[in-house]
C-alpha cells in the first residue's frame, strides 16, 4: 500500500511516497521545496503560505495520478497559524513565530496572570514563539477586529487547502499553549480570562481520524506536530531513554503519561507537548540547527565542506545558542557573544555544533532532575543524526550512549501513522 507523507519543516517542506510492504516501510523523495520567512514592507516575518502550498498541491495532484494512494498525512512546525476570512481565504500572510510581535506580546499577557500560573494550567513553558502570546498580538493589534475568522496551524491549514474543512489536531494544538491540562479540548476558561475569542478556534480532532478527502483519497490526521511524528517513528523509547528530535529546533525529552507540571519542571524550562495516542512528550525546546542552516546560507557554504573541514577547525569559545535568533546575520551575532571580528567560517561552525551538544548536555541534567531518573540512552532522529561532529561531540560530553536512527524521522513516523489507520 502506498501513502504520501507531507513534512513541512520550517526551512524546506518535503513530499515523499511511502510504500508498505509487510511491516517494512520505505521512502521515495517526491519533492523537496526550500522556503523561509521573509520581510514584509511593515518589517515583519511572514510565510509566503500561498506559494508554498501551491507548489506542494501540484505535486500531490501528480502522484495521485499516477499511483493509488491509500491517504494524505500532512505534518508541519508548529505555533505558527493562517487566519481564514468569511470567504475562505487567508486574510493575510501567516507571521513567522521568529517575529518580535511574540516577544512584545509575552510582557503584556503575563500582566494578566503569571507565568507560573499559566504552565501549572497549561503545562506549556512560557515561550514567545508560542502561538498564545501570537494571539494576544492579534488581540492587541486588532489584526481581524469585527471579522468572522478562523485559524489553522500549518499542517490544518494545508489540510484545510485540501479538504475544505479546518480543524485543529491535538499535537499541533498542544504547541499553541491553549489546550486544558487532559488535553482533550481548548482551555475556555483561560481564554477567556486573557480576552480571547475562542470562535476563532477550530474543532479538535485526534491523530488517526480524518480531515476529508482529496481527488477522493482521505487526508487524515498524524502527529500532525513534527515533533510527535518524528517521536513517533523511534523505538525503544523506555523510562532510561530520552528522545532527540533535530531540525531547525532541538527536542529533547522523554515519553510520558501525563504532564508534569510542578516548580522543579517549571524551573527547569520543560514544557509538555501532546502527542499520538494522547501521550505526552516532556521536553526542552532548544533553539538548534537553524543556527548553522544560516550560517550556511549566509557564507556560501555546504555540509559537505564543512564535513571536510571540522576536524582540523578549532573551538572558540562556548555560544548560548538559545539567544541566537537573528534571521538575517547569524554569523555577525555568533561573532558579537564570541567577543570576535573575524575568523575562520569552519572554527565558527565547529563552535555551533560544540555549543549545541553542550546545551543538549544541559538539558539531559534538567530531565534527570524533573523525572528523577538517569538517562542511560539517547536516541536521535532528524537532521543532526548527519552531523558526524555533533553526534560524536554529544557522545563526548555527557558519557550517553546515543542511537542515530532515521535522519527523516517526522516523515517516517507520519506514514507509519498512516499505514495503521
């Protein structure tokens, strides 16, 4: 049997064709469309949406052509949202969750009730990348003031494109810090209390149910957060094993049962995403190869000549990468914590890489002391299993046995997902 896997990563989407024979499933590339936020003529970070999802309809309508697909599962970053209009289209273009509307936003709402409060209600770190605080910028702005909207995240929104219908998928929904504590339903009561307006919110569904259909195949809901989707896709994932999923973030984290929600976890910055089969993933959201993809891209760079140069490139100093946001001069922002002018381009990337590992290690002391159990394996998914300097530096530094599994994880997982519906 055969699926498409829709993986949107904030910095490419990807369309593959997953084919199931006995319980083996294996990945044919499609098509890949690099894409990334850019600059409105008000300077702020949007998604050019509507061209992307143009691309990626196309080519769905393509394969389902040519090949009998059983379903259309679709994944995507999450936080990030379209607001549908009374006629159906976007009112405008998605802001990127990198926009400082968020961070202007965070201080205004945590006038209204604390941070504290909100993560023991929520059980999502207080972060202004989240979609919570995007709203409260809507709110403030009065971005679709007296119009009749919806929102979508992207993965929904792609699915919307699809089916007609909007819907909000839990895992994606977890992102946005507006799910109650079961994570079953919106939390009205907070919404309220911040001033929101829950008619704007779709209705919940729940990974292996479906959106509707297209050109009569079935879009059905995964892990719709490429987060659970990549999770999704590992193994092993016992109470002594913590999962790393990598893309432009790194996930790290473990596999629980319920939230955890107390001072110690809060103090630790560990939030607590939903994911398939109503499962909770405890975990770090470290900002992460988003770092080096600039620095890539704003030197002409390529992984392969970084691989040839790393090991002769030397460590300059330690980064604190959780700072390093800037969508449009990563290297002079590395530059400027390292106290520098110039340098050597591969003794900076070997600095990222080193600074990236380190702050992982930091993380696996944070969940040690939130659960209370050593963590004896690491295993890793997504695009820094190919980061041969990284994956040995971590191995170095915390004295953890890491697992390299797949290197396109979310997109694995999505069509596994799939398979079993």
């Amino acid at each position: 049997m055969k699926y498409l896997a829709i993986d949107l990563g904030s910095s490419s989407a990807r369309i593959m064709l997953a084919e199931k024979e006995n319980q083996n499933i294996t990945l044919t590339e499609i098509a890949r469309f690099p894409h990334c936020a850019a600059l409105d003529n008000a300077g702020h970070y949007r998604w050019d949406i509507d061209h992307l999802f143009g691309n990626i309809v196309e080519q769905i309508k393509k394969t389902i052509k040519n090949d009998k697909i059983e379903s259309i599962g679709i994944c995507s970053w999450g936080v990030d949202y379209g607001v549908i209009g009374e006629d159906g289209k976007l009112i405008d273009m998605p802001y990127c969750y990198r926009d400082a509307r968020g961070e202007n936003a965070f201080y205004k709402l945590h006038n209204e009730i604390s941070k504290e409060e909100l993560y023991s209600i929520s059980g999502i770190y207080p972060n202004p990348i989240n979609t919570i605080y995007q709203l409260y910028a809507d709110k403030c702005d009065g971005r679709y003031a007296d119009k009749k909207v919806k929102i979508a995240l992207v993965a929904d929104l792609l699915a919307y494109y699809l089916t007609g219908n909007i819907r909000a998928e839990r895992s994606n929904a977890s992102t946005t810090g507006l799910l109650n504590i079961t994570g079953d339903d919106w939390n009205y009561e907070l919404i309220d209390k911040l001033g929101l307006d829950s008619s704007v919110l779709p209705q919940i569904i729940f990974d292996g149910q479906a959106y509707g259909e297209f050109c009569n195949v079935p879009v059905v809901a995964v892990g719709t957060h490429d987060t659970a989707s990549a999770i999704y896709a590992l193994e092993g994932l016992d109470s002594k094993t913590a999962f790393l999923a990598s893309g432009s973030w790194l996930l790290f984290g473990k596999v629980l049962d319920k939230p955890v929600c107390d001072k110690v976890a809060f103090e630790n910055k560990y939030t607590n995403e939903r994911i398939n089969g109503g499962k909770v993933s405890l975990l770090d959201n470290i900002n992460g190869l988003f770092v080096v993809q600039r620095v890539v891209a704003e030197n002409d760079l390529n992984y392969k000549e970084i691989d040839e140069h790393i090991d002769r490139a030397t460590v300059l100093g330690e980064l604190d990468v959780d700072k390093l946001m800037s969508q449009n001069d990563m290297t002079g922002d590395i530059k400027t914590q390292l106290g520098i002018s110039d340098c050597d381009i591969y003794d900076l990337v070997k600095t990222v890489y080193f600074s990236l590992a380190k702050r992982v290690v930091v993380a696996v002391n944070r969940l040690q002391q939130v659960t209370g159990t050593k963590i004896e394996k690491i295993v890793m998914t997504g695009g820094a299993t190919k980061a041969r300097y990284f994956v040995k530096t971590l191995k170095n530094l915390s004295k953890i046995d890491i697992i390299c599994a797949k290197s396109e994880g979310a997109t694995y997982g999505n069509a596994l997902r799939q398979s079993e519906i």
